[in-house]
C-alpha cells in the first residue's frame, strides 16, 4: 500500500520558510505517523502488506502552481514522471521497506 506524503511532512526535515503550509504540512505528518503504526500492527500479526509513503517531488499541477517566496529544489517534474518513478520505487520495495519514506528518486526520506 503506497501512500502520498509529502517532504512538507517529514519532522526530522522542518522546512521553516513554507510559509501557509501549516496545516498541509501537520496532515502530512499525521499521514506519516500512522502509516508507521499501521505497518507495524500489520507485521505483528505476521500480515505480509508493504506500506510505503511517498514524496511525489515538486510536481506542476495547480498545487506546484503556487507563488512561493521560497525557491523549489530543481524544477518540477511532470504529473505522469512522478507516477512513472513513484510506480518504480514502489515495485522495488519488499516486505523489509514498510513503514519506509521514499521519494520519487528512490531515495529514503526521513521521518
């Protein structure tokens, strides 16, 4: 089970100059938390269901589109190669990665 979160989630990666993503980034951080403790709820009762958050990256939809004072991290990607490269990291994880953040690079993100 993949799900969407985001880097404005991630606690140990405070992004204090995202200003006004409050409340996104508190949900994304609620999203993070219980996919945690569902994945390890779900390995405890020898359940074999992979749970995956995943940052999309900064994608251009009407979201991206956003005027921000900040500058994003390299430019944005389009919706179908974040799909293709989330699809990717996805197919690429096993039993051992759940309860995992991964970005759409394949790279694991922290909490």
């Amino acid at each position: 089970m993949a799900f969407m979160s985001s880097d404005s989630g991630s606690t140990q990666r405070f992004l204090a100059y995202e200003d006004g993503f409050a409340a996104y980034a508190a949900s994304k951080a609620a999203l993070n938390q219980a996919l945690r403790h569902l994945a390890e709820e779900l390995r405890r009762k020898q359940r074999h269901t992979v749970i995956l958050a995943l940052h999309p990256g900064e994608v251009a939809t009407d979201m991206g589109m956003i005027e921000t004072s900040w500058d994003l991290d390299g430019r944005q990607i389009t919706p179908d190669e974040s799909v293709s490269k989330m699809m990717d990291v996805i197919q690429s994880k096993n039993i051992d990665q759940s309860g995992t953040f991964w970005t759409w690079e394949n790279k694991e993100y922290p909490w």
